[in-house]
C-alpha cells in the first residue's frame, strides 16, 4: 500500500468518509486510491471555494469533518475565504493538499509556493508529511485535530511522492481529547449573577446552540428572568415551531445597541463577547451598554453543554417550564415582492426539517424573525463574514442530509462568487433550493458607505455598488450548470415557485426579480 | 484630504490610474475619493481572481502596474491564485486590500484575519500602513516596488481609520531602482561559449521577449550557429509574421528531454533552467541532458537588453541578418474538429496585433506551432500553472489596449474557475473572444494519471476527471453573464465563428464542441 492508500484508509477509520474535491496531478495518487478503496464518498468541485464551503456545511450537518483535496498552494488559496468563514464557525475540516515530490521542490517549478505560508492564516493546524511512513499518523492527528472541542480546520500537506512511495499501512484515530470541565467557581459566580434577578441577558453561541442546551439555557432564563439572544450568526441552531425561540443580536450597529441598552450583565454561553461587524468612525466597536457587566460561563474549547447543566442544577431550573414556539405558519401571501412578504411566503413554505443556509444580506435581514413559527428547522449563519459562502454550504449540508430539503438563501452580488456550487448539486442531484434576491447591487455597501462617513456617493462611487450593467441572468446562469430554474416577479409566482421546490426532489433556483 | 484621497492622489502621480476592483466596506473610503478624484479608471469585478488576473493581463500589455482593490483578508485570498500566477510572470500589480479600522481590531470582529500572512506568499513586498500621513507615501513606495526589474507583487494593507483620516497630501515616485547592469565577465563568457560554435541553445525568456531583443538575440544565433527557444510559457511574446520565430520548450515531459538533448550547452536569457513542471516518479526534474552546461547571461533583475547588446557587440552579431518570420497565413480548414484544424483556423482568423491568452491546456498544444506565421501578434502564457487565469487576464489586456483585439483560448475546466471575467467584458464592453474548447473533462489529469504511475484508473477515479455529468452550457453561461455566445460543431462552423469575432466589436464567446 502507497502513501495515499495508506491515507484514504485511515481517514475512514477515523470516521471521514467523504471528501470534497478539486484535485491536480499533485493529488493523482490520491484519487487513485479511491479505486482500490471502498467507502470514500468523493464529491467534484469545479472551484476550490464551492470545496472547502462544502466541507463547512457538512460538517455542521453531519457533527464531524469531512476531507477536501485540493492543488497545492493556489489550489489552497482558492479556498482559503470559505475556510475562514469555517474557521470562525469552529467547523471541523481536513484538507488534504498536494505539494510536489520533495526532489523536485529545490528547482522552484512554477506550481511552487510555500503552502504552509497559505495555510496558516486559515487553519488552526498545518503539516507537511515528511514521509510515506508518516502519511498515516499525520493523517489520523490531522482529523484528531479538526475534532478538537471547537471543531478546528486541519491542513495535512502532502508531498507527492509521499504519497507514491510504500507505506507501511494505515492508523487509527488518536484518542480525542475531552472538553475542558468549567471550573465550579465559574459557574457559581454565574449563579450567583443570575441570582440577583436584575434582567439579565444570556447571549448564546456555538455549542449552546443544540435543541436540548437551548431548552436548558430557557428554563435558566425562565428561573432568573434572564433574556435569551443568539449571536448574529450561528454555525447551526434549530428553531422554528415546537423549539425554544431565539431573538439573535441584529447585524446593524444602531439595532445592536438598542437591542442590548437594556442590560446591566450578559452571560456569555458558546459566544464570543458582542462587538460590531465592522468598525465605525462614529459608533463603538462594543454593543453592550457602558455600564455593562460581561461574565463567560465558558470559554472556547469549554464543555458548554455540561456547564450551563451545572449552572441549572445549581438555579434549579426546570425544563418543563420552558415555553416552546407555537406554530405560527401564515397562509402565502399574495401580491407584489417585498421583504416581508418573502419571509411570510417562506415561512409558509419550508417543510419539516429543512436547513436553511443564510447569505441573503440585505434582502434577508427580516427572514430571521418571519420564519420564527414556522416548521422546525436548522438555521446556518456566516460567521466569517466572507461572501461566497451560501450555496457551497447548501452543497455540503445537503451530502450530509439527503433526507433533509435544503434551501440556500442568497443575495445576487454574495452568489455570484461561486455560483458553480450549482454543477456539484446537479452531478450529485442533491436537494437544494437556491433563493437568489436579484436586487442588482451590492445593496449593503451603499449602508457601509453612509456608515463609514463616505457621503453621499457620486457616478463613479455608485458603479461600484451596482451589477445592472449589464443584468446578470441568474436562472440562466443555473440552467448552464444544469440547475433547473425560474424567475419570479410576484409573492404568487414565489409561492408557486417554492411549492414546486418542495414537492419535488434535486436542485433548483429560484429567481426572486426585485 | 483624507488618507483614501491622498492615496487615488499618489497613485494618479506614480502613473498607476487603472484598478480592478471588488470592493467592501472596508475599502468605502477608497470608492468614495474616486468620486472626488478624477483620472482614476476603476473596473470592477464579481470575483476577486478576476481582479488579479485581470491586473495581471493590464500589466502584460500596459507595461505597468494597474492597482487591485480588494476587501480584506478573504478578498486577497481569493484573488492569491492568480496572483501567484502575476508573481512568476514577473507582472507589476499593486494590491490595496482593506483591514478593519485599528482600533476595532483587537475585538476580533468575524472578518479579522492575519492579512499580511495571507499576502506573503504570493507577493514581494507586503506593507501594513500605520497612519492616514503614511498612506501616500505607503502607496508611493508600493508602485515603486511593483515596478522594479523584474516587476513585482506589491501589497498594501489600509486599515479603514487610515483611509478616513485627515492625511498631508499626495507622494510622489521614488527615484525607480536602475536595473544591475550584467558584469562584464559573464557576458566574455557566455561570448566566449557562443565562439566555440556547439550549437548551443540559447533559452530567452522573461525580458528578452521583446521584439528588438529577439531580433539582437537572433542576430547571435546566426553568427554563432545557436538555435532559440523560449521557456514552455512566456509573460509576452511578440510573434508572427514579421518576427523572429522561436518554438517553445515543450510541456510534456519526453518531449521536452527530446528537445533539448541535442545540446551540450544552454545559454539562459531572461529564462530560468529548464525544469519539468511536475516532479514524477520516473523522469528527471532537469530537462537538460546530464552533460549539459548551463550558464545564465542575466541574472533575475539584470538587464537583460543590455547585456544581449553587448554580447551581439563582442561577437559582431549582424541584426540585418535576421530572417524574420515570412507570412504563412493558412485558408481556413473545412470538416470536423481536430486540434490541428483549429489551430489552422486559428491561423488564418487572428487579425493584425491581436493579443493571444492561451490557456487552452490539451486541446491547445498545437495552436502556438500552427500560428507561428499568422499576422503578427502577443501570446500571453501561464507561467504560475494556476488554471482560472485566461479569461481575467484576457479583460486585463483588453482594458490596457482598447484598440487591439483580445483571443482567450481555453479549456472548458480553466475557464470554469473565474467564468465571471465575461461579466467585466460585457459591462466594459471590452473587445474579447474567449473559445473555450469543451472536451467535457480534466483532460490534462488523464494523462498525469499515467505519468505519475497511478495506473489505468478505475470508475470512481475517472470520476472525478470528468466534467459531462452534466454537461455544462459554456454559452449559455456565457449569455447569462451579457456576452453573445454560440456553439460550433465544425471547423466551418469555427470559421465562420471566427470571422464575425474579427467582424466586430465587443465580448463574443464561441464554444467548440469536441
């Protein structure tokens, strides 16, 4: 057995079974291998980006890594925006990239860069196998690192020849390491905050965010007349009718402020302190009061869901208090397209169990609070902020659910970075619905604009925010890439639109003309 | 003046006034002085390797740095491939890339990332400006480095507060560093192996690519029974009818060895030592014969054109010697599809100074030897080996030289990472053919499978070579993105194809069906 075989098999022994791939000659060993091993779900990219997204929205679904492959150091580069944004959702990867054969690197061909250098700044940890009898280990410590307590993304660099030199076999998964335990200290101060009673606000991120944490953190606010807030973005929660509704921290600074000027104390579970996206000349990079007390129940790479069990245990708070969502399904509504109507006709059309993948910007800053009531189902947030990110996620999450309708919820200027995610669910028929709000600008940026104290924008500022010239056919786009597809310019043909989509299996977009 | 407008300002005055742009909300301040500026010609694209190819194309042709505006760390990063790719073409490129404002940088907000080691390996020269009063000078010292000998990746990193703040004024163009002049002994040296007569090779590429150097170096050829060749890819390379005629170092391998083993000594020009592109496991790295020397006339930042002047002067190298290229323009070829027929067709179609991008990887091995006598025009190559860099650096080449007609020739899998170059060319109404030859699969991989020693691949392998399930509309993406399209079927078809691209102005797109 080669380096590579020796590799495949031991990322399915450590449980990754499927890889998200966009390979050169360099990874030829790799792809090889799949043929004399069985078990390896290989899904093609056309674009490192539509990959490593993947991989992002997998792992959300399915709780564990998945694989990528991809071409040495520009290969990597390519894909580097979606696993920054997989990096601050603590996504589990494993990215297997090919550098040359050791011999040849010292002659600088033109492949040559230092892709250790291109990892970094996106990866949580790098390696470059130093040889075929390494392969293996590396391997297997690469996926022990990405299932580290946060998911982290792991970069195991691959020489080629590496990878076409005997091995001595296969390894298996180091044991994880466990959660660090809260200290009771910490847990008891929080009590002793929430205690007090004065109002304050538990704001929830990452691993608070399960169905049974979130029915724990409600019974702890219903206890301690606590508030409930999510961060802006969530790497997954599930919501809707029968699970505990969450208000989440609104993206604007102005909403921001406002919605936490009533607290004099945030708990922190699972989430990182509430600053703005962006700083501003005029507003303050912190959105809680000034007199605001920030207390973390954990920190990162924390055992959240024991902790906030703890800190129940100690307010004795009941789970059968806890208030779940009633449903609260409106009829379609009809008449011309606005952003309340298509948040009512969603929350009208998404069936039991859906994902939805949120990139919608601007068009979509109501959908959140519009599908509250609506059937249970998971909600995938950005939390790295970089566009590009919503239909490759879809793809991923969709590998890892093909149960479960998806539907990638997308502004035209953030789907037009890599729109060839629509290929991937075609040749893999996944389930997927992408809603693309044709507004034909980078709308958010003309809000950036006023925000940074830019003015009011003249000719040659404006050009840059608007993608009218010429209109981009975004249904034709799809139906290029195999994706069947329609326009619609009224909440009727949305309606009509979304029903289709979920009585009817394999991809498809939507086109919403605004 | 702000820092953004003292930037616009310092760029205008160091001759940069072009820049691609995909901007956000860090790079506001930058939009907006646009507004108050005039001069600067900002392009903007929907994804940021358009961007860089696109500065990569400008740079090729213009003969000088275009800026890039691009927003934070995953914006450079997704524009990093082909800018890898401008790094080993030698292209100037000025990157400006937002950061967050500094103060909001320690909150860690979700688009914070190490933007300068996501900068480093594909760039020369990485700066993060401390001030607003810095930006101008920053900026100056950026083109100054972009427009050294060889030219350079320069990246400039704004945090937002720089760009909003009052500044000093606009920079001025440091004096540029003079190219090394080549020390006299190495040019007596390399006259000295020339005089000896073995039939040397002199290899040119990089700087000795111009038409006048041709001519000097064809001038020592003759005087010294040598031969010319050029690297397998070139920056840019004047040929056709007219010019001094070069054949190409070959891509494969065995080719390769086979083209140079007749020499016992190579003379490089502008031109690295012959190395293979991928190393394999039973195939040397170096292409030269084991009992080849190699001696370097120049070394990376000499100047080349003095030092072939004065090596022609040492040998009385007669320019009016030269035989240039005579006219070999082909009638157009009829019947089916053939690599060879288009290449012929190629030949006869291309107008006078057309400028050739070539990234048509297999289908296209042949178009360079079958359009050595076409009208005389620019062939622009990949020398980084990062596909995805034909069609951005096709809109590049087309915005520095609007009154030339542009040819992309791509394979169907490269020009599927950046497909959105065709909206640029659509909304700048740019003059560029892209033909994309649609063989339906990673042809190239097919090959590379072999000749690193990964056998005959099975089904899942071949799998994941193959682009034809589903077969990808290329013109009807092309149509979606604003550029007329069509398919042709036949080497008529090609012809007639060709004939309305030369006919008339604006994008076209043409996909060959093999």
């Amino acid at each position: 057995m080669n380096g590579a075989e020796s590799l495949v098999r031991t990322l399915l022994a450590c449980g990754v079974d499927t890889c998200f791939a966009n390979p050169g000659t360099s990874e030829m060993h790799f792809v090889a291998a799949l043929d004399r091993v069985a078990g390896m779900r290989c899904v093609l990219g056309l674009f490192e980006g539509v990959v490593t997204g993947a991989a992002d929205g997998y792992a959300r679904i399915a709780g564990r890594p998945a694989a990528t492959l991809l071409h040495l150091g520009p290969g990597l580069a390519n894909g580097l925006a979606n696993l920054h944004n997989a990096k601050r959702a603590a996504s589990p990867i494993v990215n297997i990239v090919g550098e040359h054969a050791s011999f040849h690197l010292k002659f600088d061909a033109p492949l040559t860069s230092d892709i250790e250098g291109v990892a970094r700044p996106m990866s949580h940890w790098v390696r470059t196998s130093r040889a075929a009898s390494t392969v293996a280990r590396d391997g297997a410590e690469a996926v022990a690192a990405a299932r580290s307590t946060p998911g982290q993304i792991a970069t195991l660099i691959l020489p080629a020849d590496t990878a076409w030199t005997d091995a001595d076999g296969m390894a298996h998964l180091p044991a994880p390491a466990v959660p660090s335990q809260v200290d009771e200290a910490v847990v008891r101060d929080v009590a002793a905050l929430l205690r007090r009673r004065e109002a304050p606000l538990l704001l929830l991120g990452g691993d608070a965010l399960t169905e049974s944490n979130l029915v724990t953190a409600a019974a702890i606010a219903a206890v301690c007349d606590a508030k409930l807030m999510t961060t802006t973005y969530v790497r997954h929660l599930p919501r809707g009718a029968g699970r505990v509704a969450v208000p989440r921290l609104p993206y604007p600074v102005a909403q921001a402020l406002q919605a936490l000027a009533p607290y004099r104390s945030i708990v922190l579970i699972g989430a990182p302190p509430p600053v703005s996206f962006f700083g501003y000349p005029n507003s303050p990079s912190e959105l809680q009061p000034d007199d605001c007390h920030i207390q973390p129940l954990a920190q990162p790479g924390g055992n959240v869901t024991d902790a906030l069990l703890r800190l129940a245990d100690l307010l004795q708070a009941d789970q059968r208090s806890v208030q779940l969502q009633a449903p609260d399904r409106p009829s379609p509504p009809r008449g011309p397209l606005s952003p309340d109507g298509i948040g009512r006709a969603l929350a009208a059309a998404l069936p039991d169990n859906a994902i939805v993948v949120d990139e919608a910007i601007t068009t979509g800053r109501g959908f959140y609070a519009a599908t509250a009531g609506a059937a249970p189902h998971s909600w995938l947030g950005n939390l790295g902020g970089s566009i590009g990110f919503g239909t490759p996620v879809g793809t991923g999450a969709a590998v890892a659910a093909p149960d479960r309708k998806v539907f990638c919820l997308e502004g035209d200027g953030s789907f037009l970075y890599t729109p060839q995610s629509l290929w991937t669910q075609a040749r893999e028929n996944l389930d997927v619905t992408t809603i693309v709000f044709a507004n034909r600008s980078y709308n958010i940026l003309k809000g950036e604009l006023a925000m940074v104290g830019a003015g009011n924008p003249g000719r040659r500022a404006l050009d840059m925010l608007e993608l009218d010239r010429p209109a981009i056919d975004i249904a034709g786009l799809a139906r290029s890439f195999g994706v069947p597809a329609r326009q619609v310019g009224s909440l009727d043909e949305l309606n009509l639109a979304l029903d289709h989509a979920v009585a009817s299996d394999g991809p498809k977009l939507i086109e919403v003309l605004l």
